[in-house]
C-alpha cells in the first residue's frame, strides 16, 4: 500500500517492476539507476518519479542519501482531486518520459519524508491519513517546483486518466476502444476528445503507443519468445505483433531485442 527506505537500504540491483508509483529523493551525494531503457544520475536536491509498471533497478547508491516511498494507486487516489494531482504536469507519466526534477527547497522535501518515515514505523492513530496528506503536500511541493522552473501547467482530467490506467492493466485482453469506453461509463466521442485535447492524439493512437511501450519492456526485461510477448498484449497472431510493432518503431521485435538485451 505505501512505504518509504533510505536510499542507503535500497538493494534492487536486479530489473524489478512493481504495481506502486516511486519516488526518489537525493538529498545528498548521487545514485544511479536504469528506468526502462534509460539510464539516470541523481544528485543532491533532485528527485525522480517512477510509474506503475515500469521497469528499474539501482546501480549505484552508496553515495546517496534521501528516500525511496512507494504507494499504490488505490492507497493515494480516493477522490477525483487525488488522481489529478498524482499526474500534474506529467510527475508520474504514463507516456514513460521519466524527468530528473531539481528541488529549490529540498527541506520541505526532506521533512515530509522523514516525518512519512516515523508514522509508518510507529503506527500512531490515523497515521495513514497523516502519510497521504504528507503525500500530497510532495506533490504540490513538485508541482512548485516545475512551475518555478518555467514549465507549463498541465491538469489532466480524471477520465483520462482512468483511462490510461484500465489499458496499462489489461493489455492482455485487447479490448476495444468501444468497450473500454463502455467499462469506464463514458463514450468513444469523449475518449477521443479527450486525447486530442491531452496529447494531441485520438483515443486508439494512445493504445497503440502504449501497447508499443510495453513491448517493448517486455522485450527488453524478459526472455520470452515473440509468441509470448504478442500473446502477453492480447495478440492472437505473432506475425500480426511483428507487423504491428515494425510499423510503429520501424524495427522488428527480434532486431529490437538485440539493440536492448541488458
């Protein structure tokens, strides 16, 4: 549901991926890690926003201080407002653009994770409704930050949200772009509206990018064979996979397999 290490007792050093959103706080020296396919440093006062279902592990962090938290999209999102937030200016994007975000005023960062800390170790009464307001405030700390530094706000709604989140989680059916909608009570007009107005794109061009995104993890993180993968995103036809995602990288899953293989 939620919890938080220092960074000194982290020990992913193997490819690990969780349903939990990250968040990764260098207060001092500098770590390195590999998310997806890029590699990243943090260093003192820069922290890091890792999405559901990514792909990370830790290379370096003997230098590091700070925090790695963790919470569940269930734990974090009770109302409209928190899944807004939790996705402003794009801090835990879905589109797998990972940012390194400096932080003007580390101690306001610092002190809501050291006091997140103390309220999961010693459980006082509603100490998960302290560490979720404690979250929150993170967040608009962040979201200051971004803004300070020049960056456009950007508020997504909590319908497209929603929606990007039911295809992350269930790839392996393929649904349709009109029962999605029907499962998420709304239509395919508003979907489309929807993804014109967020990304520039129609509802079925998010799917497609996100079913190439998480081709591609699969290929690079695991050794299954083509089938696999085409079967794992809901794909009935290997050579129709093969077709599908040479079409939108310009590379076929075997050749793209060996340009990645940590």
């Amino acid at each position: 549901m939620v919890s938080i290490q220092p960074l000194i007792e982290v020990n992913y050093f193997n490819p690990r991926r969780v349903k939990k959103y990250l968040l990764v706080w260098c207060s001092h020296g500098h770590l390195t890690l590999q998310v997806d396919e890029k590699e990243l440093v943090l260093n003192a006062n820069e922290l890091l926003t890792i999405t559901s279902g990514q792909y990370h592990l830790f290379k370096e962090v003997e230098s590091a201080g700070g925090y790695l938290l963790e919470f569940t999209l269930d734990f974090f999102c009770r109302t409209e407002k928190d899944i807004e937030l939790i996705f402003q200016n794009g801090l835990f994007c879905h589109f797998d653009q990972n940012e390194i975000i400096p932080l003007p005023s580390p101690a306001a960062i610092s002190s809501q994770l050291q006091e997140i800390e103390q309220e999961l170790r010693e459980q006082p009464f509603q100490y998960l409704t302290s560490v979720h307001a404690r979250i929150e405030l993170i967040l608009v700390e962040i979201n200051r930050a971004k803004i300070t530094k020049g960056d456009e706000v950007w508020k997504p709604s909590a319908l497209f949200l929603q929606f990007l989140e039911f295809v992350r989680n269930n790839f392996q059916y393929n649904y349709p772009l009109n029962e999605i909608a029907t499962r998420l009570q709304t239509t395919e007009l508003k979907l489309n509206e929807l993804a014109r107005l967020h990304v520039g794109k129609t509802a079925q061009q998010v799917i497609h990018g996100l079913i190439v995104s998480e081709a591609k993890k699969i290929i690079q993180y695991e050794d299954g064979l083509t089938k696999e993968v085409a079967f794992a995103l809901g794909f009935s036809d290997q050579y129709y996979f093969s077709k599908f995602f040479k079409n939108h990288t310009g590379i076929s899953p075997t050749d793209y397999r060996k340009t990645v293989k940590i």
